[in-house]
C-alpha cells in the first residue's frame, strides 16, 4: 500500500488521550503512553504502513490518524468516559491505582477493591467516529 494513500474509513476516525492536568510531566506521558499501547493491542489496524527511507530502512508504521493529548482537570475524566461509552465509543481507562505500583498483580487487587462510580482516573483514551470523540472532548486544551 503506499504510504499516501489513506483509507476513507480512516479519515472517519478519532483518536485522543485525555490525561489528568494536574499530573506532572513525567506521570502525564506514562499515562498516554500506557493508554496508547493498549488502544493499539485493541485496534491493530490504526498503524499504517511502515515508512522506508532513502536509504531504503524500513520503519515501524505509525498512526496515519494521529493522537491528540489533551488534559482535562482529574475530576472530569470520569464523566468523560462515562460520556463516550455513553456515545459508543471505545474507551481505554487508566485507573489511578496504576500510578500507585508497579506490579500489575497488586495494580487488578486495588481496582477490585474500588466500585466502578468510585474508581478515579489518570487518563482515558477514546476511538471512535471523528463526530462522536468530537462531542466527547470538544474543546479540551492540548496537553502543555
């Protein structure tokens, strides 16, 4: 397939990340990173094609669709989620329990603990229709 060519299903679709802003630097990129391997392990299609350079090296295909990150305030990710299952859209949560350790053994026994209106969030990841992540994140600031 060559690397222009971009399917018209595609350019329907949206992916963003929206993480808490009160998270600092570090803690806000490991959320996006953590959100964005598992929207990828869930929608394998959404990486292109690999790139070769003129030195004919092949790279690793990247998301044609590209990732917003956005921040929204922490106490907000909730309704955002809850708003886009709402909507249909796929959702990948990322409790804060998972900031808390780094065993994900320990990370499944906090979040069983927690009811699901209880849980709190570092970020959560949406993939959709382009309109409905739209409605969803309307006019989230980028990540600064």
């Amino acid at each position: 397939m060559p690397i222009d060519h971009v399917d018209d299903a595609r350019e329907e679709e949206r992916c963003a990340i929206v993480v808490a802003a009160e998270l600092p630097p570090g803690r806000a990129a490991n959320a996006a990173a953590v959100i964005a391997l598992t929207l990828g392990k869930r929608h394998p299609h959404l990486a292109g094609p690999d790139l070769v350079d003129a030195s004919g090296l092949s790279h690793p295909g990247l998301i044609p669709i590209g990732i917003a990150i956005l921040a929204a305030p922490a106490q907000e990710l909730g309704e955002i989620r809850a708003k886009a299952l709402h909507k249909g859209i796929d959702v990948v949560d990322f409790p804060a329990q998972g900031q808390e350790t780094t065993n994900y053994v320990t990370f499944g026994a906090m979040v069983r603990q927690v009811p699901t209106e209880a849980l709190t969030y570092v970020g959560v990841g949406l993939h959709g229709s382009r309109r409905q992540v739209g409605r969803v994140i309307g006019k989230l600031p980028l990540l600064k």
